[in-house]
C-alpha cells in the first residue's frame, strides 16, 4: 500500500477523519498543493471522483481496516465483504468516516448502509423537490407566435442527442438551434454553467434566446447508474434553470418543455398493468438508482412548473435504447455489451422467459421531435405523460440466440449465469475479460426482479431484466414513427455484434 494509504495511528473518529481526507486528497489530486481543497459535505463524484478511483479509495478503507486490532480477529474476509461500491454509498467524507466507525465497532450491517438507505433517499427526494420547487418566474405574454420552431437543445452531444441534433438540424419547420456544444450555420452554440441561475448566460445571450425560443428540449443527464442521488444535484440544478428560462421566454405563452426521462423512474412498479402513461408521484418507484432517483426529483419540479405557471411541458419515460437502425452503434461500455463480453469468459450467456422492447435510438430521435411539433400546435397547456419503448416487444432468446452462437456461448437460466459471475466477483478477476462485475449489483437486480414477477391479480410482467411493461398508446398516436416500426429480429444483433467486435471489445 502505498505511503498515503498506511492505517492511521490511532482509531477514534478524528483519526479516521485525518485518514479519510488523506486517502481521497491524494487519489483525486494527487497531492497536488495547487488543487482546490476537498469539500468535505459534498458529493465526491461532484467533484470529479470517477470510477477508478473510487476502487483506489474502497481498497484503501478495506486494506486500513484489516489492520485495525479490532477487526483482524471478527471479520477474517473484511476486504470481500466492505462492498464494490462504498464509495457510490458513501461518497462524502463524513459518510466514508462514518463507515469505518461502525465497523470498528462491530456494526457491520448499519455500516453497509443498507437497512435505512430507501427511508433516508426518500426523504432526500423530497427534500431536493421542495428546495427547488418554490418561487417560479411568472411568464409575461408578448407578441405573437412565429411559423418556425426555434430550439434549445441539452445534451445533443450523448447518443440520442445526436440523433435529435441530426434530426433537428434537417427539419425545414425548424429554424434555429441553441445546443450547449455544437455548432453550425444553423446551430448557435451556447456556452452554460448547469448550477448556475439562467445558466449562467450573459445578458445580450439571454435576451436573444428569451425573444426567439419556442421549444426546450432537456435531454443532458449525467448517465451512471453506480452513483447515488447526490451526486446528481447539478443535474436537478439545470432542469429548474431551463424550467426558469423556459417561463421567461417574451413569447404568447412559455416555451414547451420537454424532458427526456427514464423507465427508470417506474423501476418498482408492481401494480396490475403496464405503466400508464400518467403522473406517479410514489418517490419509491424510483428507489435504487441515483440516475432514475433524480430524474423523479426533476419530473416533480416539472409537474409543480405546469401546474403553477401553466407551462405546456411534455415528460418523455424513455425505455432502454438500442443502436440505430444504420449502423449497429451501440456504447460497448453500456450493460449489454459487457454482458456477452463477460459470457465469452464464461462460456455462457442469460436466458429470460421474457421479451425485450427496446428503441433504436435514431427512431426514439425521430419521435421526440414529432412529439415536439404535434404538442406545438396544441392550443391547450398542461401536462403530457408518455412512455417511449418499442411498440412490438419480442422475446429476448431470440435476440441472445444469435450472438451466442456467434460467441460459442451457451445459453442458461438467468440465475445460473448470475451465481457464475458472482463467484468470479469473489476471487481475483480480469476486469477487462470480465468487466460485467463492474455492474454486478445491477445484474443482481435485473435477474433477481426479472423471476416469478406476478402480483396478486395474477398479472405477469412480460419485460425481462426487471423492466416494467410500458402503456404506450399515447406516444404511439403522436409519433408516426412509432406505430410504422418493424420488430426487433436477429439482424439487428448481429449488426451491435458487428460493431462491438470492429471496436475491439472481443479479442478474437
């Protein structure tokens, strides 16, 4: 271990406290003097902490703990049992201190955070909601509205923001573009502080942007489902300046607002049915993500904006995406790429009983945008639920079954190829031939919740990996795109297969 990772010289809660700082101080900045100073209340991830150096900060805390005379005898297998992800449940200081403390004194479980974590994430949720929810601007109607939709984009940078920048830019109904990071002759490129009030704009920009918008598209979003909800707040900050500029904007009414949600805000429904296509305020649908946790937390300022201000504001659940129909693109390091990785190691891959239904991600593009001008034309202002998913779900061996076969994998039972990857979780492992571990408590959900899910009605989910069915009846009437698209069929996989293997992903 290196020198800033040697064990305190004393135990009690200021030492531990000195060791802490230390450990995150020279791993984050490497004792570099001309860093700023650590803030010790804040989300460490806020601070720049990634996911690697997480690890270094986990192994310090196992490693120091081993060494603690209190622990060398009561816990013989401590550096296998303090979890993957201490730091993403606590990622501050005094929580990273807290926790060592209650291990030094024999409180394991209240150390793994586990027993109170949903009571304390749901009263932070509301807590977030009432902090930024309050004293909207009142919108002052002037002029008249144009023929032509100018847009402010976020987030056109990411996957689907490309395709809706892409889509965007070759619509003749649209006539400007404000994207935070693009540019063009069509595009205006707009330089934001996300924590910032009017995002930290100047003047002349703001004034030109409140005279001339009559659309925000909100699709930017930190995408990392290890982190908690703290780390999100900049996240939550940016949603209630677009709310802010949206309701400034000197037009007939505000600019529509549309945001780009997640299934993952509905991850525990358990009722009869699919997921309607309505409000859900129950914070407890959303528990186990601090990705899907804040997307609630930005949905509600969104439902208290529409119903304070009248803002004509659309929320979009928005299910797992696919690559486009083009190319086969699809993010090696998202979940299903690491799946077959891994299973290539194993010699398997999962098999669910279930079905799949998820969206291209140039047809999810297409759709937002046709969701975007048929609501333009709407002369009433309220608020629209809709769900985005593939209208035609198909069963998810049949996707599986050709790059299996590609892979020389065999396809199990979902819980058999769970137990194999968490036996290789508890031994020396090869992260880059089996980087799967690296969402091991997200498998663990998706298999666990994707068995035997049927309720009391005797309704049974048809979705596989724990994902709610969706109603999407709504998104389907508004989106030509949606009710002309064809199923999902083996070609589709093999082209992702096609591009992770052109991308290096298997070494064969």
């Amino acid at each position: 271990m290196a020198k800033w990772g040697e064990p305190p010289a004393t135990w009690d809660k200021a030492a531990l406290h000195s060791f802490i700082i230390r450990v995150v101080n020279s791993v984050l900045h490497d004792n570099d003097l001309e860093s700023s100073p650590i803030n010790e209340s804040q989300d460490l991830f806020e601070q720049g902490c990634n996911s690697l150096q997480a690890t270094y900060i986990r192994v310090a805390i196992a490693w120091t703990l081993c060494q603690a005379p209190t622990t060398k005898v009561q816990f013989k297998h401590l550096p296998t049992r303090v979890p993957q992800n201490l730091v993403y449940y606590h990622p501050t200081i005094p929580s990273l201190v807290a926790y060592m403390d209650a291990i030094l004194h024999s409180v394991e479980e209240e150390a793994a955070g586990e027993p109170d974590r949903s009571t304390r994430t749901t009263e932070n949720m509301h807590m977030l909601v009432e902090k930024y929810s309050q004293d909207y601007p009142t919108h002052h109607p002037i002029g008249t509205k144009g023929h032509s939709e100018i847009l402010l984009l976020t987030g056109s940078s990411g996957r689907l923001g490309t395709y809706l920048l892409q889509n965007l830019l070759c619509d003749d109904r649209v006539d400007r573009v404000f994207a935070v990071n693009r540019q063009s002759a069509k595009l205006r490129l707009v330089a934001v502080n996300i924590s910032e009030e009017d995002l930290g704009l100047d003047q002349e920009l703001l004034q030109e942007i409140c005279v001339s918008i009559t659309s925000i598209i909100q699709n930017a979003w930190r995408v990392d489902f290890n982190l908690s909800l703290s780390a999100f707040g900049s996240n939550i900050q940016f949603t209630r300046s677009g709310l802010n500029l949206a309701l400034k904007t000197q037009t007939p009414v505000p600019a529509q607002f549309i945001f780009t949600s997640s299934i993952g805000t509905v991850a525990n429904w358990a009722k009869p049915g699919p997921v309607p296509e309505a409000p859900l305020t129950d914070p407890g649908l959303a528990i186990g993500s601090g990705y899907s946790e804040s997307k609630w937390v930005s949905e509600q300022l969104i439902i208290a904006a529409a119903e304070q201000r009248g803002l004509k504001a659309t929320i979009l659940r928005i299910g797992q995406l696919a690559s486009s129909i083009q190319n086969g693109a699809w993010n090696t390091t998202d979940w299903l790429p690491l799946m077959p990785k891994s299973g290539a190691t194993f010699g398997v891959l999962p098999s669910f009983s279930r079905c799949v239904s998820w969206l291209p991600v140039d047809k999810a593009a297409q759709s937002i945008i046709e969701v975007m001008h048929g609501r333009a034309t709407e002369s009433r202002v309220d608020l629209t639920y809709l769900n985005v998913a593939h209208p035609h779900a198909v069963h998810w061996d049949l996707i599986l079954e050709s790059i299996a076969k590609t892979l020389h994998c065999e396809l199990v039972p979902s819980h058999e190829w769970m137990q194999r990857l968490n036996e290789s979780a508890d031994r020396p492992t090869d992260i880059e031939g089996n980087p799967a571990i690296k969402l091991l408590d997200f498998f663990r959900r998706a298999c666990a919740s994707s068995e035997g899910i049927e309720d009391n009605r005797g309704y049974e989910r048809k979705e596989a990996m724990g994902v709610p069915d969706l109603e999407t009846a709504g998104a389907r009437a508004r989106s030509e795109t949606l009710g002309q698209l064809r199923p999902l069929d083996q070609k589709d996989a093999d082209r992702w297969l096609a591009y992770w293997i052109n991308r290096g992903l298997f070494s064969f």
